[in-house]
C-alpha cells in the first residue's frame, strides 16, 4: 500500500470512529431507559401515565430510529472530512433510503427500518455518496450567478440527481440479491447446540464489528432456535449465554473495560470505560461498542470474537465436569454479572468461581490488544490537555453562503492590488531573506527559514502586505515558485563559498493543491537541503493536498507544521501528515511568562519529543522568553532575540550571541 492509500485509509477509520462517538449520547440515554424500564418491570411500578408498557415503547422507537442517526453523523463526518457540503450529503443520504424505504413497503408491506440489517444500508449510503461525489463534479463546469450560495447549489444539483439514481439502481439491486440468496441457502442445519452458540455467537460477533446489531440481524439470516431449550444440565440455551457467555454485554464487555481502565493510558478509552462502566454491569455494552468504538477497529477485532467462543468451552466443560444446576432460568438479562449467577444457582460458588475466572481470563486475553490499540492512539493524552489549556473554540463552520458573499467583495478589491504587486516585481524590489532557526545546545546555526521581503522606494525593508491580495487573485503559487526559484539560485552561490544550510520555505496551501506547481518545485529544489512549512487550513485535508504533501516528502523534503497552536490549527494533522517539525506560533510564546502559557510550550514539546518531531519556538524576542525556552528543552529557537532576517549574503557570517544565557544560567531554577 502507498502512502497516498494509507492516509486515505486512515481518514477513513478516523472519520468512522468520530461517527460513532457522535452517536454516544443517543445510545446512553437509550441505555438509561432501558435500566429505568427493567425497575418498572421487577417492581410493577406505575408512575402517572408511564409505566413498562410506555417505556418499551419509547425504546423500541429509539432503536428503530438509531440507523436514521447513525446515517446522519456518518454523513456529516464524512462529508467534513472530504470538503463536502455536508447539507448536501445528508440531504442525498435520506432521499436515498426513504425512496429505498418506500418501494420496499408497497412491495411487500415491510419496513427497511424495522430491519436489524438496516445498519448496513446507514453506513454504506452516506460513504458511497461521498464517494461519488468526488467523482461526479468533475465533469461539471461551475455555474456564475449573482449569489454565491445559489451558483454552489446549481453546481452540485447534477451531482446530486446522479448519485440519487445510481445508488437507488445499487441499493435495490443488493435488495434483490438478498432476498433471493436467504429464499434459496438452507440455513437450517442439523447442528448440535453446543455448535450452533459458537457459530452464532462468532458470526453475532462480526456482525457488531460492521456496526451491525449482532443478535437481531442474525435473527433474520438464521431464524432463533427455542431460547428455553436445555442447553446442559437443565440449564436453557438463553440462561446459560447470558450468564456465562456475554457478562457485561457483547463481547463479553466488562472484560473489555477492565483491560481498558487497566492498560489503557489513552484518554479517550478510558473515558469512554468509565462511562460504560455502570451500563455494563447491567450487560448495556453499546455505549462501548460504538463509543470505543469497536465498529471497524481492527486491532480488537480478534479478542471481540474469541474471548465469547472460549468462554462458552471453557463454560461448557466446566458445567458438564462440576454438575453446575440452575434452580431457576427465568433471570433478566440485565441482572449484573456474580448476581445473576448467584439467582440462577442459588447461590452455588462453582458458578461465581467460573464467572471470575472467565472474567480475569477475558481480562488477560484483551490486555495486549488494548496495549496496542492504545500505543496508536499515544498522542490523544497531550492533545487533549493541549486543547484545554488553549481554551479556543472551533469557528469553522460558518454559513458557507456568507463566506463566498463575502470573498466575492474581497476579491474585487485585491484585483486592486494586483497591478501594485506586479510592479514590485518587475522592479526587482521583491527579494529572500533569511531569519536564523538557532540550534541553542550545540550554540551554533546551520537552519534558516526563507522570508518574502520589499524594498520600499524610501530603501527600508519590511515584509509583503499583499499576500491576502495574492491569495483572492489566485497568484499564490506563483510567487512560491518565485521564492523557490531564488532559494536554489542562493544555494548556488553557497555551495561556491562551502556553505550548506537547511532552508525552510513556506508554501501556500493554494500551491498545494495544484500539482503542476508541487512538480515545478520538487524540479526547482530537488537534492537540496529543504524543508518546506506549510499552515493548516480546510484545504490541508483535499486529497490533492495530501497526495502532494507525500509527494514532497518522498522526494526527500522535510515537513514542517508552521504557526502551530493557533487560527485553524489541528492536533489531527500531525497524526497523518509526514511531519518533521512544529513550530510554535509566536502568539503561545507571547504568554509564556505566564503559567499557562509555559505548560502549553513545554507539553507541546513533549508531545513532539513523544512522536519524534523537531519542535521549533519562533518569535522569541526577549531574554527571558529565551530562558524559559531553554529550562523546558527546546533546541530550536527563532526569532529576534537572535536576529531578524537577513540577506542571503550576511547568513553565511552569521553567528549566534549566547553571552546573555551565560550571565543568567544560574537563574534558571526560578522561572516558573
């Protein structure tokens, strides 16, 4: 698999997993009914109107309507992260299967939701429409309309009618396909029961790994044998799976989440433990199941499947080898875990005692899998506390209609600009300098990072204030490849006085979309000592961006993460981008003076130390920033406590000051 594919790949399972955990709230309070329910049972409670009656009900609607919100949040999610309009989606995803939903009924009077199988149809919907829809417009030709909102709705409306269709032709197909193979397989089979729980417990298994409800789905490929059947002993086929099988819910859940509270160090898993904690001792493991999540989670796919079959071996022999009798099979399903086994026998401890053992064996069985589950997800403790401390609130999702009114005023102004810009150019008044990124424990600098400089008509240099302009005109790739241009012309002249830096070169994330210009530069500096800093946006996410990333980056490139903490920035990039470097935003060293400010820096170079990235501090300007830089360990600092940026001539004679750390290095130890 190439690199393009793994970070498609892993978009994917990101983009599942965050479907799932949306869902969580709907499925806990789904839980807490069902609890409240069971007490209205066991007891003959009647509170006003509600009563067991109402409850069920209310819980039967509730996980009917699951799959319409499963489908929702996969569309959204999956639509945010392939710069979709999500409206769209979601609103093409419910065309689809209410259309799908009404020809199944007035065909045979049967309601697709009412399905267990209906999860299935949830999922692959909003997926294959994303799909399709990253497809389908390039064919079209965007449409120009006074209003913006308008012309990108007119632009998605073919897109729209086509994957309607299509996937209607898809859906009914796979409908007829079904049907016809359940009419004709005999799935019957003369088995023994003791074959039959293990085949339908591993295939009730795979089922809820697909995000399928395991049991009910099942129900409809292979129709339930009698649960009061006499499985052993005189102990029925349902008492017996619910006691000995699936303690804690499927999977055998409370196994599950005492490895995860055990092993885990992963934030999230834990959290998630917890919260399933005290369902799961009813034997509620949904929340887990979609929480954790274990829907498409290769890595607990293997202990999810085993941990149930060996406990109904291992429960079996132990059963048929100690005579275990049950003096009742009438138990609720929710009875938790030791009680339930207590009710059952009447107390016989050979039961707890298999009980316990199945769960300190599930325990152990889980444990090096959650290991490593956890070890992928190493950086979330960091993060986590990264976003706290930052305290920023995400305001990305604005009305997309606003934005490009907006932009259309804009952009007639920076055409304004442009002609200015222009000028500068063919003056020759834009020019490269250089800031030094200085290297404070070998005392010494061998790393610049390359900055777009004017020459004003009065001599003064500062630094360009059309870039805006630039980007709204859609020239921002050209003056990267004018920068890039100038940089190997440098290094030209370097390598004729032995001088060989490391030059960091910013490129625009317009660049990286267009793969004419990536190639351009890959030509242009190949073979050089390069790293190229790129900011996060949206767009960082466009599969052309990624590709072209990995493009530089195999190309021998390194990768930087620049003004990292700050504006659009996302903990997620650095979790599949090739990264070499983060640099810390000038505005986090800002307040570093302060005690939130100095944990931040300090855990965002753990967090760095921790994924084996460089960690740069840029815009350090005064001494006592440089201090506490250097007390936390960082190696690399930028800014003007050093020096400004510089000509490419003065870079080669350039040597950092350290006279004023070596006056205060005693003082470090107060800085706190």
């Amino acid at each position: 698999m190439d690199d393009v594919s793994k970070v498609k790949r892993d978009i994917f399972f990101l983009s599942i997993k965050e479907s799932f955990i949306s869902t969580v709230p709907y499925v806990v309070l789904s839980s807490i009914i069902v609890l409240i329910n069971q007490f209205f049972i066991l007891t003959g409670l009647q509170f006003y109107i509600v009563d067991s009656a109402m409850l069920t009900t209310i819980i039967n609607y509730m996980n009917e309507f699951f799959p319409l919100m499963l489908m929702t949040s996969i569309a959204y999610h999956f639509s945010k992260r392939n710069n979709i309009n999500n409206i769209f989606i979601i609103t093409l995803s419910f065309s689809i299967f209410i259309t799908v939903e009404s020809i199944i009924h007035s065909a045979n009077s049967r309601w697709l939701l009412h399905d267990a199988g209906v999860s299935f149809f949830v999922l692959v919907i909003p997926i294959f429409s994303v799909v399709l829809f990253n497809f389908i417009p390039k064919f079209e030709t965007k449409m120009s309309l006074n209003n913006a909102q308008l012309s990108n709705v007119f632009y998605h409306l073919k897109s729209f009618i086509l994957i309607y269709f299509l996937s209607l032709f898809m859906y009914l197909a796979l409908l007829w396909v079904i049907d016809r193979s359940v009419a004709i397989i005999d799935l019957q089979l003369d088995l023994g029961l003791l074959t039959q729980m293990t085949l339908r417990t591993g295939f009730s298994q795979l089922l809820w790994f697909i995000g399928l409800h395991g049991p009910n789905t099942l129900s409809i490929v292979i129709p339930n044998i009698n649960l009061e059947t006499i499985f052993i002993n005189n102990i029925s086929y349902k008492a017996f799976y619910d006691i000995f099988v699936v303690y804690g819910g499927s999977g055998s859940g409370l196994s599950l989440i005492l490895a995860a509270l055990i092993y885990s160090k992963d934030k999230h898993i834990s959290k998630v433990a917890r919260l399933s904690f005290p369902f799961s001792i009813f034997n509620i493991n949904e929340i887990l199941i979609y929480g954790l999540p274990i829907v498409l989670n290769r890595y607990l796919l293997l202990p999810f499947v085993l941990v149930p079959i060996l406990n109904i071996f291992i429960a079996y022999l132990y059963v048929g080898f100690f005579g275990i009798n049950v003096v009742t099979n009438g138990v609720s399903w929710v009875t938790p875990v030791f009680v339930n086994a207590f009710m059952a026998t009447g107390g016989d401890l050979g039961a707890l005692l298999l009980q316990f053992v199945l769960l300190l064996l599930g325990v152990f069985i889980y444990s090096p899998f959650m290991k490593k589950y956890s070890l992928t997800q190493s950086s979330s403790n960091h993060l986590e506390r990264l976003k706290n401390n930052l305290e920023m609130i995400e305001l990305l999702e604005a009305n997309e209609g606003v934005k490009s009114n907006q932009a259309e005023s804009r952009i007639i102004k920076s055409n304004q600009e442009v002609e200015k810009i222009v000028n500068y150019i063919s003056a020759k008044k834009l020019m490269v300098h250089y800031q030094p990124k200085v290297d404070v424990e070998k005392q010494r600098c061998s790393s610049f990072e390359a900055l777009l400089r004017i020459k004003r008509d009065d001599g003064t240099i500062s630094g360009p204030f059309f870039l805006e302009s630039l980007e709204l005109a859609g020239l921002a790739s050209i003056i990267d490849l004018w920068v890039c241009r100038e940089v190997r012309r440098h290094f030209h002249v370097w390598r004729l006085g032995a001088f060989s830096p490391k030059i960091a070169v910013n490129i625009h994330p317009d660049t990286l979309i267009d793969n004419n210009a990536i190639g351009q530069i890959i030509e242009e500096l190949k073979g050089m000592n390069v790293e190229f800093e790129i900011i996060e946006r949206d767009s960082i996410k466009d599969p052309r961006s990624l590709s072209n990333i990995l493009r530089l980056h195999d190309n021998g490139f390194g990768i930087s993460i620049d003004d990292f903490g700050v504006g659009y920035c996302s903990f997620e990039a650095i979790t599949f981008l090739p990264v070499d470097t983060v640099k810390i935003d000038k505005s986090l060293i800002d307040v570093i003076d302060g005690e939130k400010g100095f944990y931040i820096c300090k855990n965002i170079l753990e967090l760095c130390n921790d994924l084996g990235m460089d960690c740069v501090a840029e815009g350090v300007e005064t001494e006592l920033q440089y201090l506490k830089l250097k007390q936390m360990g960082f190696k690399y600092i930028q800014g003007y406590y050093f020096a400004k940026a510089m000509s490419f001539k003065q870079i080669q004679v350039f040597e950092p000051k350290f006279r004023r750390y070596d006056i205060h290095s005693e003082t470090k130890e107060s800085l706190i």
